[in-house]
C-alpha cells in the first residue's frame, strides 16, 4: 500500500447502501468539548465499540429537527448546545 494514503471511514445504512466519509470530512463535524455531555445525554446505552482506524462507535444520536446538533454547518466542530 502507499505511504500517502488517508483513511476513510465506511458506514452501511439498512438497505445496503455504502458511504464513504475521508478522514477530513469526519474531522468537519467534530463536536466542540463543551458538546460532549448534550451528546451522551441523547446516547441511548452507549457503549463504545472499537472499529479500525481508531474509531469507536458510540450510537445513533435521535434529534428533533429544531436540536441545534441536527443541521450542518461548513465549520469545524459542532457548535455546543445552548440554554435560555
């Protein structure tokens, strides 16, 4: 294998349809540290699986789509939840 190779990470939905996410784009929707606890609180049972690469698994998140976590944003890491 090449030495300037990057990693992706492949994930496979219900009807056996692939996505392929480089490393880069994962790195895009890195969650700000201050998020981390909004994260484990809509976690249901997490429980971290080890998968290559050094990623884990750690759930499906379930979000209403007013949560401020459900929509994407071009910068890097999630913004943290805030409260009124």
């Amino acid at each position: 294998m090449p030495e300037n190779t990057s990693q992706a990470l492949v994930i496979v939905d219900a009807e056996d349809n692939y996505y392929v996410l480089p490393r880069e784009v994962v790195e895009t929707a890195k969650a700000a540290p201050e998020a981390r606890a909004a994260i484990e609180a809509h976690l249901r049972d997490t429980a971290h699986v080890p998968l290559a690469g050094g990623y884990s698994f750690a759930g499906v998140l379930r979000l209403t789509p007013e949560s401020e976590m459900a929509h994407y944003t071009p910068e890097a890491l999630w913004p943290a939840p805030t409260t009124s």
